[in-house]
C-alpha cells in the first residue's frame, strides 16, 4: 500500500514537473527577451545622451563668446572657463539624474504590478539596488567630465580680437 501512495505522489509530481517546466522556459525566455530589448534601449539612450550634452555645452560655448573672450582678456586662463561649463553640466546632470532615479522608482511598482496580474506571480523585472543606481551616478558625472573636456578645444579658439567691432574670420 505504501508503495502505491508513494507511486501515486511521484506521478503527481511528474505531472506537474512536465506542466510547470514549459511554462518556465517560455517565461524565462520572455524575460530575456525585454532584458535584450531594454539593453539595447539603455545604450540607444546613452547615445543620445552622449550627442544632446555635447551639442548643449557647444551651443553654450557659442552663446558666451563674448564673455569668453573677456575673460581671456582679462587673463582668465582656459581652464578655469572650462571649469564653468563643467559646474554647469554637471548640475544638469545631476538634477537630471535625481528626476530619472525619482521617475524610475515610482513607475517601478506600477510596472511590477501589471507584470504580476498578467503573469500570475511576482516578478521582480527591475530590482532597485543601491549600489547600481551609485554607479549610474558615477558613470553619468564621468562622461560629463569627458564631453565637456572634449568640447574644451572650442573654447581655445575663441580669441580676444573676436570682440573688435570689424572683426570678419
């Protein structure tokens, strides 16, 4: 009798085994799929990060020529104009980055959510980890650094004579 009840519950679980396991392998594939997707969304992005900040700081520069050059007038080396652009970026930067963090963590819940009523089950598909979104921050204030410091060669080229009223290039 007991090996029949034991027979019983291992074709039970066999069972289950043979339902459950397809339904797995179509989800964990589902899930790398929006992984794949939201990967290359996410470099796509920075792309476009990348292209919008230094168009920005280029468009600055051209807006401030005048102020440049009375500035190197006054014997303000490059440097330290360069040093403004890269305190004026780097507070976009960072309010943009408080806004997209703030942004992310209230749309997390809403989207876990509907992932958890349409799949049945809670699935974390965006965890919040502190230390990952401390590296966003990192990454984001360095490639700042680097934009601007490649937009700096714009600045070297405006010259003081650029301020005489007859001035043609």
């Amino acid at each position: 009798m007991k090996f029949l009840a034991e027979n019983k519950s291992e074709l039970k679980t066999n069972t289950v085994n043979k339902k459950i396991k397809p339904a797995y392998k179509l989800i964990e594939e589902t899930v790398k799929e929006y992984t794949y997707i939201l990967s290359t969304f996410q470099i796509f992005v920075e792309i476009l990060t990348v292209i919008f900040l230094t168009n920005y700081i280029l468009d600055s520069i051209d807006t401030h020529k005048k102020e440049i050059g009375f500035l190197k007038t006054f014997g303000i080396s490059n440097i330290k104009i360069m040093a403004t652009f890269l305190i004026e970026s780097l507070i976009i930067t960072c309010s943009t980055f408080m806004y997209a963090t703030l942004i992310f963590i209230v749309t997390k819940f809403p989207i876990d959510y509907i992932a958890k009523n349409s799949l049945g089950f809670y699935m974390n598909l965006v965890p919040i980890k502190p230390g990952r979104i401390l590296l966003i921050l990192v990454l984001a204030v360095l490639l700042n650094i680097l934009v601007t410091r490649y937009c700096s060669s714009k600045i070297k080229k405006v010259l003081p004579k650029m301020l005489m009223k007859n001035y043609n290039p």
